[in-house]
C-alpha cells in the first residue's frame, strides 16, 4: 500500500508540527503574562513623568523647550517598533500597512522621510520599500532596556531639535487585552501643552505649581522633556512586546487546532483509501475462487 504508506507519513508530519505549535503557544502564554507585567510596571513612571511634565510646562510658560516647537523643515520621521520575530499572526502587517500608508501620503506631498527601525521585521521592511533608515535597534529580547533605545532613538530627537525635522511619529502596536492589539502612528513630536496636560488628566495627576529649581527652570525642563519623550518610546515597545506574546500566543492556538483537523482528515482518508485496498482484495480473492 504505496499510498497508504504516504498518508501515514504525512499524518506524522503534522503530528510532529502540532507538538512544535503547542509547546509554541505555551511558551508564548508563559512570557505574555511577564509581558504584561512589565507594561504595567513601566505606567506608574511614564504618568509620574508626564504629571511633572504639565506641571513644568504650566509654571513655566516663558520658556518653550526644542520639543514644543514647530519646525517648518521638509522632512518628517518615524520610529517604527516591530518585533523581532515571526510566527505572531498579522501583528507585524497591520503596523507596518499603517506606516506605509502614511509614509505614501507624505512623499506624494513631496515631504523628506526618516525613519529609525525598533525590530527586525520593521529594519527589513523599510529596507524593501526603500526607506531612508537613519538608525535601528534590534534583538532587544524578552526584556527591552532603555539604554538600548536611546541611542537609536536619539537620531531622531536631535535632528528635530535641530531643526531638520518638522514631525516626529511613532507607530506600534497598542494591547488592548488577549485578543486584540491595535496599530497605532501617533505624532511624537512636536509635544502639544494641551495633550501633556490631558494625558496627565487621564492618569490621575494633580496640579501643584510650588517648585524649586536646581540648577534652574530652563535645566529642568529640558531633562525632564527628554526623559518624557523616552519613557513614550519605552512604553510604546513595552506594548508591542506585550501585544507580540498574545498574537503568537493566538496564532499558535489557532495552528495546533488546524494541526488536528488536519490530522482527523487523512485519518479518514486513511482509514477510506486501506477498506478500498481490502474490498478489493476480497473481490480477487471471490473471483478467483469462483473461476476455480
């Protein structure tokens, strides 16, 4: 039985696929749930920072720092945060549809664009699209650092302090909850007084405008505006590392399901091709008697 024999090859195959995805998605659930941890655990310092950061910006409203400024050069960049790996469903896709959608719109205007790539499906990306890549940061790992990112990311806040760039945007993939991740390209820089203000609202700051400064205002402002726009970027890769775990979680689910049906079909294929073999067998076996 030649093709029988080739059945059961196939159904070994996917046996042995179904083993990898399963042991996949429990490796994936395993980390998301440390994932997640790690994005809760980096909102207390971003809406600390970004309460102080309205703060500043209401006390101080003689001096405007590089950041709340709007530049008129003809040039716009993105940092564009992906994973590093596949196998996570259309994740990656979805950003990287929004980015290019964007990204069409500004050079169909004649606009410049840069972009600094976090991961290595965004650095391939932009790579085949033909994108100006200024800088990248790839194999963060399970456990992103932020002195990984500054550099990379630095690019592009100096080349705006400088007057090079007029917009600054930053697109990944927000976590809603297991089953839902949504892309997101949301305007960095230049930072708006209002949106600190509104955001600094929504996590439950208070106003209190009795500082002292040391060494002065204009010191203060500028780091803390510094450590604002990273503890966004920071943010921004602690949710798509959390949305990335889900995804591959889901997709991994959804693989050793396909595995199994596919299984019970060549089993049944099988089980239909090896009665065939036999029916025909016993139908020599009468006819050959019967001859006789």
């Amino acid at each position: 039985m030649a093709v029988g024999k080739e059945i059961r090859g196939k159904i070994k195959s996917v046996e042995n696929t179904k083993k990898i995805t399963k042991a996949m998605e429990m490796v994936a659930a395993s980390k998301m749930r440390k994932a997640q941890e790690r994005m809760r655990a980096a909102r207390p310092y971003s809406d600390k920072v970004r309460t102080i950061a309205a703060n500043l910006g209401k006390a101080n409203p003689e001096y405007t720092h590089p950041f709340m400024k709007v530049n008129d050069a003809k040039a716009v960049g993105f940092i564009v945060v992906t994973t590093d790996k596949g196998l996570c469903g259309g994740l990656n896709t979805n950003v990287l549809r929004a980015v290019t959608v964007k990204l069409r719109e500004l050079q169909a205007a004649g606009i410049e664009t840069r972009a600094v790539a976090i991961g290595n499906k965004g650095l391939g990306f932009l790579g085949r699209i033909g994108a100006k890549v200024v800088s990248h940061a790839t194999h963060l790992g399970d456990t992103p650092h932020l002195d990984k990112l500054i550099g990379p990311v630095k690019v592009l806040l100096d080349a705006y302090a400088a007057g090079e760039v007029s917009t600054v945007y930053l697109s990944y993939t927000r976590f809603i909850n297991t089953m839902k991740q949504e892309p997101v390209v949301e305007q960095l820089l230049p930072l708006s007084q209002a949106t600190i203000e509104s955001q600094a609202d929504q996590s439950g700051g208070r106003y209190g405008w009795d500082y002292i400064y040391e060494p002065d205002a204009q010191s203060v402002i500028d780091e803390l505006l510094v450590r604002y726009v990273e503890a966004l970027v920071y943010q921004a890769v602690a949710e798509n590392l959390a949305s990335e775990q889900s995804a591959r979680m889901v997709a991994m689910k959804s693989a050793t399901d396909n595995a199994g049906n596919v299984i019970a079909e060549l089993k049944l294929i099988y089980n239909k091709t090896r009665q065939a073999a036999i029916t025909k067998e016993l139908s020599e076996i009468v006819a050959g008697a019967a001859a006789v």
